[in-house]
C-alpha cells in the first residue's frame, strides 16, 4: 500500500504536476490523521469498557457484601428488640407471679449482650485502593463513601450498652443475687428451700430501686441503639436497591 501511494507522488511530480501533488499529499496528510484518530478512539474505547467493567465488578462486589451485612444487622437487631423487653418486664410487670425459670431468664437476657461486626474487607478495598473514584455515579458514590461513618456511629451505641451493662447490671448481679450457679446453669434442679429462697431474693432484687434505675437508663440506651439500628438497616436497603439499579444500567 505504502509502495502504490509512493508511486503516484514520483509520477505526479515527473510530470510536474505540482498542483495536483500538492492536493494529493494533503490528501494523504489528512488520511494518515484520520487513521491516527480512530486508533485513538478505539483505544479510548477499550479503556472506557474496561473501566466500565471494573466498575461493574466493584458495584456487584460491593452489593453482595452489603446484602451480607445488613442480614447480619436484622439478626443483631432483632436480638437487641428481644432483650429489650426483658428490662421493660422488670420494670412494669409484677413479677411475683411469675415461674422461677423466668426470672432465671431474666438475668440472662439482661445481661446478654450483642455485636454487629459487618464484613468490610471488600468495602476497605474498595476506599483505600481508590477504586471507589471509579463509580461514576457521584450520589452513590459519596453515600458509600460516608456508610462508614454511619455504622461506626451505630457501634458506639452498642460498645456503650455493653460497657453500661458490664458495669453497673453485671455487677449488681453478682452483689445482690446469691444463687447457686449450677442451678442458673440447669446442670441440677432446686430444692424447696431454694426455691422460696430465690425467688423472695429476685423480687428483693428487681424492685430495688437502685436497679430500677439502672433499668430506666438501660431502656434509654437500647431505643437509641435500636433506633440507631433501624436506620442503618434502612440505609443499607435503599443502597443495595440503587446498587442493583446502577449494575442493570451498567449491563
């Protein structure tokens, strides 16, 4: 091809066709142009749908890891709504009615704590290799960016109820309640003797009012956990939602 188009320039100027050469090696000139600028643009375009696919990789990986963690929150979360009755049940229901196995159940749960530890191996590659400046989505990629900061709030909460409890229950437990722990763990069964014995000695207890106290506290911090909770679980749902949205945009 090279050797055609050589041959035309060394014909047109033996015939001192100067004219007509000077067209031709501008058209040449602008052919060679528009050869370079497809290749760009064809080079432009497998850099674009690669990064495109790495993007649509990143979101998915991001999407799963979310739909893991937000299933281990409602987990978490309907734990911390469970144990949140048993200081409610203290505190408005009269418990001399009720079987000693219960109130055994009653210390147990309000003593129980629980732990939302999220998977973030995938999120904390995704920030710290700045592969999150990928997303082209600029809301999206912000709200990412900031979950983090949301589930850390939500951890401080919970870190609190269980240092609250640790503390202050925990310990009046272990001052006030004189109960035989192979008994609390159903490793034998109570006498009579202690039967009257124990539960005199847990209605002493949950009515003091030093443990009411502790209880009205108690509720304070677990609805804000609770609340806290529930909105990040919510947070977690609308982005997987606009995840999901973006990665059939992406497809």
């Amino acid at each position: 091809m090279l050797k055609f188009f050589r041959k035309i320039r060394q014909n047109l100027l033996s015939e001192n066709k100067f004219t007509k050469y000077l067209v031709y090696a501008i058209g040449e000139i602008i052919l060679v142009v528009i050869g370079i600028l497809i290749a760009l643009e064809i080079n432009n375009w497998n850099e674009r749908e690669q990064l495109r696919n790495t993007e649509l990789k990143t979101l998915k990986s991001l999407n799963e890891a979310i739909k893991i963690n937000l299933n281990e929150l409602n987990q978490i979360l309907n734990a911390q709504i469970h144990r949140n009755r048993s200081p409610q049940e203290v505190l408005f229901v009269d418990l001399s009615n009720q079987q000693l196995v219960h109130l055994d159940s009653l210390i147990t749960e309000n003593v129980e704590n629980y732990t939302f530890d999220p998977s973030t191996g995938i999120y904390n590659s995704i920030i710290h290799s700045g592969k999150i400046e990928i997303i082209t989505n600029d809301s999206l990629k912000n709200r990412i960016s900031k979950l983090y900061d949301s589930v850390s709030d939500y951890q401080e909460s919970e870190d609190e109820i269980t240092e609250y409890t640790k503390v202050h229950l925990e310990e009046n437990f272990i001052n006030n309640l004189n109960i035989d722990p192979k008994v609390l763990a159903k490793l034998r069964a109570r006498t009579e003797e202690e039967k009257q014995k124990d539960k005199a000695l847990y209605i002493k207890t949950f009515n003091s009012k030093k443990l009411k106290n502790m209880y009205i506290l108690l509720l304070n911090k677990m609805g804000e956990v609770i609340t806290k909770g529930q909105s990040l679980a919510s947070e977690y749902r609308i982005l997987i939602a606009d995840l999901e949205n973006e990665i059939k945009r992406k497809e």
